[in-house]
C-alpha cells in the first residue's frame, strides 16, 4: 500500500497539519471565488478533498461540489463535514468525469506523491477532461526552490499533546520526511514522499495537457510568485476552449 493511504487517515496526519483549519480555507476559498467570479451554482471538482475543509465553504458559497480522495477515512468524515456535497474515494490519476466541471482545485501540495513524472502528468490530463471548455483550474504546490534552499533536517512538533519528530532529507529527487510520535507508550512511524517538482515543470505539465496560464501567484494572498521568496507557489490556469 502506498505511503498516502497509510497516513491521511490517521488521527497523526489530523494533529500534525492542524493549523491548516477552518479559517486557513476560507481564506483559499475566498481567494478562489474572487479570483474567478464563478456565479452560484457552478460546479467545482475538489480533488485530493481530504476531510472537505474546503469544500464546506464552497458549498456554504452556492457551489454545486464534488470532492474526490484517495483515503476512505477522508471520505467518510467529508461527507459527515459537508452532507451538500458530493464525495467519492477516486485516484485522481484516473480521468473522473467528461466535460462536467466548471472549475477544479487542487490545494496543499497534494501533487508528487507518485513515483513516475508521468502519474502527475496524468493528473493535469484528467482534469482537462473533467472541465468545460474554458474552465478553470487553481493547483497549489510548494515552492520547491526556496523549500530546497531551506530544507530543515530535523525537528519537534508538539500538537494535540503529542511530540512530534519530523525529518527531511533530499533523496534521488524527493523530499522524504519521516515522522514518528509515541502515542500511549506505543511508537507509530509514518513516511511522506513528495518530488521535488519545481513550478516551471508544473507549467510545461500544464501546457502540455491543454491548459494555459492565467497567473502565478504565492498563496492565496494572490502576490505575484517569485522563486526565491514565496512560500508556495500556485498556478491559475484555463482549459483552452473549443
């Protein structure tokens, strides 16, 4: 089983990224429904939905939502979250739908999980064929460049009442971090594998599955994106229209 079925459906994965919460995907939320003035209704795919975070705030918005995951866990407790919308446990790897989204996102790097380049390519392919034409798709990544420069090898988290130990090192291409927390006297071990795909890669990906883009932005405080200052590093993109 791969590494991202084992671990974001854990209660760890939960304590961990907490401060990524409710308000935090508001802000994105907003952002989004900003940036594109979709009207009410309009339907948007969520993918890598995780536990509906944002989803519940596009829906609370009027959106028509359908948020795909690959961890059960995750489903389950995003239909609990968000009973308006939509929810499948899907690989996003594989095409979902034909020309029925206005708009897609796909948010908190949650592409390069994958051993092979042409898995993520397969990402950006099958979202050009769930979207209209001239629909819209926001993918949010890290900046690799400055995440590289300021690789921090280890460190300790206190969350939840639990300490944390996190490494990270650089291995053939992937940022690899191993976690580790002792719960109740037993220690459980997790592992996380992201390549290091850097955003000019994640462009050509784009064009290369018929998207162009509309901007590039660090976050969703929608500044222009510069390599080496901002934190993340996020694409706007449009599908070509026939």
């Amino acid at each position: 089983m791969t590494w991202f079925k084992n671990w974001f459906g854990t209660r760890y994965y939960a304590l961990l990224y907490g401060h990524r919460n409710e308000g935090d995907a508001r802000v994105w939320v907003d952002a989004i429904l900003g940036e594109w003035h979709l009207p009410k209704g309009s339907s948007i795919l969520d993918l890598a939905c995780g536990r509906g975070r944002h989803a519940r705030w596009l829906s609370e918005a009027g959106m028509d939502v359908t948020g795909v995951d690959i961890s059960e866990a995750s489903i389950l407790e995003a239909r609990n979250l968000v009973p308006s919308a939509e929810f499948h446990v899907h690989d996003m790897r594989v095409p979902f739908a034909q020309e029925r989204f206005d708009a897609a996102c796909c948010l908190f790097t949650s592409l390069g999980y994958f051993d092979r380049p042409e898995d993520d390519r397969a990402v950006f392919l099958a979202v050009a064929d769930a979207l209209k034409p001239n629909g819209r798709f926001v993918i949010d990544f890290m900046n690799t460049h400055r995440v590289l420069t300021e690789l921090v090898p280890v460190e300790t988290v206190q969350a939840g009442g639990l300490e944390f130990h996190v490494s990270r090192a650089l291995v053939d291409g992937v940022i690899v971090k191993q976690v580790s927390v002792v719960d109740d006297n037993v220690r459980h071990c997790f592992e996380e594998r992201v390549r290091a795909i850097t955003p000019e890669q994640l462009v050509a990906m784009a064009h290369e599955a018929g998207f162009r883009l509309d901007g590039h932005t660090d976050g969703p405080e929608l500044s222009p994106f510069d390599p080496a200052r901002s934190s993340r590093s996020v694409l706007w993109l449009r599908k070509s229209g026939k």
